[in-house]
C-alpha cells in the first residue's frame, strides 16, 4: 500500500456526510412527531443566523487551511499544523461549524427531536473523527502539535 494511503487519520466518514445522516434521522423523527421547540418566528430567526454564522466560521477556516498549505479534507494527508485564524480559539473550528449548522437547521424546522440528535452528532463526531485526527497530527507533528494542543481548546 503507498504511503499516501496511509498518510491520514483514518476517519469514519467523510464529516459532511455524518452531518447528513443526523439531519435526515432528525428530520425524520420530526416528520413523524412534529414537537416544536420555541415560537415559530424566534426559533426560525435564531437558525437562519446560527446557520450562516456555522458558514461563515466553516468558509473562514478552509480559507485559512487552504493558505496554510495543507488539505482540507481529513481524507487526504495534512501537511501542517493550522494555528491562525479560527484556530487560535478552537482545534476544530470545522466541526464546530457542523454542529451549529445541525442546530441552526434544527431550529429552522423548529423540533425538539432534532436538537435531541445534536449530541450524537457531537459524540460521532468526538470519537469517529476528532480523536483519530489528535491521534494522528500528534504522531506525525510530535510536540508541535502538542504543544498547539495544550494552548488550545478542542471545541470552544
């Protein structure tokens, strides 16, 4: 097997698509027990914004990934390590994104059973995803990433 294929953390799905399946199981649960969660216009107004703002915070951070030199899908081997911009606050600004799209979306449909589907959300995306990159940046850039670690917050 090539190197390259090896040269990555070994994630269990592509992170969009983890958020996929949450929404389309919360969207589910609220098709068939509709439960809203707020007032209609107040959950719908929160949503929009918390869903722009996880656009604006996801764009943000592929921008600065990309000008790192380094690759944005965890999928392909990361060639340094990213502390600028939303990285100086969070490890994992793209995740983080996800999750306040979920529950941007979430509000939106205002359901309570959808928002419920945000922790598993973060669980998937805690041990599938997040602890196989740590694993896997702190093998390969020793205490640089370590270090980077102990100075910053894994989510927020």
């Amino acid at each position: 097997m090539p190197t390259e294929a090896k040269d990555n953390p070994g994630v269990i799905a592509f992170p969009p698509l983890i958020l996929a399946a949450h929404v389309v199981a919360g969207g589910l649960m609220h098709w068939l027990w509709p439960i809203p969660l707020l007032p209609s216009p107040f959950a719908r107004t929160i949503g929009a914004i918390l869903a722009v703002a996880a656009g604006a915070q996801a764009f943000w951070a592929a921008r600065i990934m990309k000008r790192a030199g380094t690759n944005v899908r965890p999928s392909q081997p990361t060639n340094a390590i990213v502390a600028a911009g939303p990285y100086r606050y969070t490890r994992n600004p793209m995740y983080l994104s996800l999750c306040l799209l979920y529950l941007g979306l979430s509000l939106l449909i205002n359901g309570v059973l959808p928002v419920v589907f945000l922790l598993p959300l973060a669980l998937t995306l805690h041990f599938g995803v997040i602890k196989r990159e740590e694993r896997y940046l702190a093998a390969k850039f020793g205490e640089t990433y370590l270090a980077y670690q102990r100075g910053v917050r894994r989510w927020i």
